[in-house]
C-alpha cells in the first residue's frame, strides 16, 4: 500500500503530520499530485480553536477531522472510469467547495451556496490539499493556464472564486457603486473583480493603512477610508446618493 504524509488540525496549537494511504480515484474522479496547498484565514482559526462550530449549529464543527486545505492546486496524476473533461497530466486547480451539482445554485455555477446534501467543503468535511495527493472531483476542477504558476492556482482555489460569486451575484456593472468592507485578500480581489466589471466607483474601508495602500498602489480603489474616520457613514451616502446606488442590488 502506498502512503502519504497528510497535516490536521486538532486544535491547541497544533499541526498533526499523519501517514495515510494514497486514495484510489472512483468514477468521475481525479488523483491530483499536489504541487501548492494555500493557508486560508480560516484554517488558522482551527489550528487554535479545535472543531469550531457556528452559533446555528453548535453542534455540527466545520472541520469534521478531514486532512485539511482548501486551497489545492496541483497535476492530475491518475484518473477514474467517466472523467472526460480533463487528463493525466493536467496542472489544475480545485475550487474549495465541492456542491451536490443539483440544486437551484449550483446549476447557477454558484457550488459556494449549494442547499443539496451532498455539499461539502475540501479540508473540512472532506479530505483536502495539505497532503501529498489529493482525491477530488473532475467537475470541481479548473484548468491552471501555463502563464499562472501553482501559487497562483492555489490563491485563485478560495480568495478569487468567493469574491467572484459575491461580484457576479451582486450582478456588479459599470453603473454600480461597490463599497468593501475589510480589504484582506478576498476583499481585495472583490475589487479587482468589480473594477473589471466596471463599477463606477469602488470604496475600500480597512483598519489597517497599509492595505488601503496596497489598493490604491494596484489601482482598484477610487475612494480609501479607516474604519475609524470621523462621519465615515455620511462620507460615503455622499459618496453613493445616500447609500442605495451602493447597496440596492446586494439586497435585490
């Protein structure tokens, strides 16, 4: 039997490496090589807090004890019976949430908010990237162009895709203001993504200076604001006609 080294997370400041068994590809699978395994915000909140639960579901933890990782990238080393969109061989990328492929969104192409049973989430209640190969489904990959490396891929996998459904299901176009709140990576890329859209104007507020810095050194923020600005509410319904031009279709 082939093995791998595998990394969970217990909680209590601690990574556990593990050897585990290399997973065989099933129908409509794939056996992916990893070559970048991304460290999500979220994952770091685990490797101190063991088996975090929400307040609607206490008793249902978000990392179900799965080898973690959610932001996966890598080649596509073995394949199972049924795959036909994809070969051995291929650098892809994994989106992070694999959805039932049934539901109202997921037929959308929106997995992140999939309703369906079968929703699950790669590194927390499936086995994930922080290993040497990974078992994921071909419908949940995407194929990394050469220009991108598997760094690249690996960020692309959670801090692009949920700032993508956010922009396209805001339905964000060039007569929209588009205000972002937190300017970490998702929140920067959910600027990037509505500049290409062609918001009319895009409003970054952060705690931090420096990454009010970094937006406006990219070129993806018109208007830039701490959190702590004095009037900071009235400065920004000026901004947008009293708020609704930025937050009508957000509650559409």
């Amino acid at each position: 039997m082939k093995t791998m080294l595998a990394a969970y997370l217990p909680g209590n400041s601690t990574v556990d490496l593990r050897e585990v068994a290399v997973p065989t590809p099933g129908i409509n699978q794939v056996l992916i090589k990893m070559k970048s395994s991304g460290i999500c915000g979220s994952d770091v909140h685990y490797i101190y807090h063991q088996h975090r639960a929400t307040a609607a579901a206490p008793d249902k933890p978000l990392y179900q004890g799965f080898i973690n990782g959610h932001e996966p990238c890598g080649q596509i080393v073995a394949m199972g019976q049924g795959c036909r969109h994809f070969k051995e061989g291929d650098r892809v990328l994994v989106y992070h949430i694999s959805g039932c492929g049934f539901c109202p969104n997921c037929r959308r192409g929106f997995p992140i908010s999939c309703t369906g049973e079968g929703k699950a989430a790669y590194g927390w209640q499936r086995d994930g990237g922080h290993a040497e190969y990974l078992l994921a489904e071909e419908k949940d990959l995407i194929l990394l162009p050469d220009a991108l490396s598997y760094e690249d891929g690996a960020f692309i996998s959670c801090g692009v895709g949920t700032a993508y459904e956010g922009i396209l299901r805001g339905e964000v176009s060039g007569s929209d203001n588009v205000l972002v709140v937190g300017l970490g990576p998702v929140g920067m890329m959910a600027m990037m993504l509505a500049k290409g859209r062609g918001a009319k104007r895009i409003i970054g507020v952060d705690m931090l200076p420096e990454r009010l810095a970094m937006a406006k050194q990219l070129g993806v923020m018109d208007h830039g604001y701490l959190a702590t600005t004095e009037g900071l509410p009235q400065i920004i319904a000026e901004l947008t006609h009293g708020w609704r031009g930025c937050c009508a279709r957000l509650f559409r």
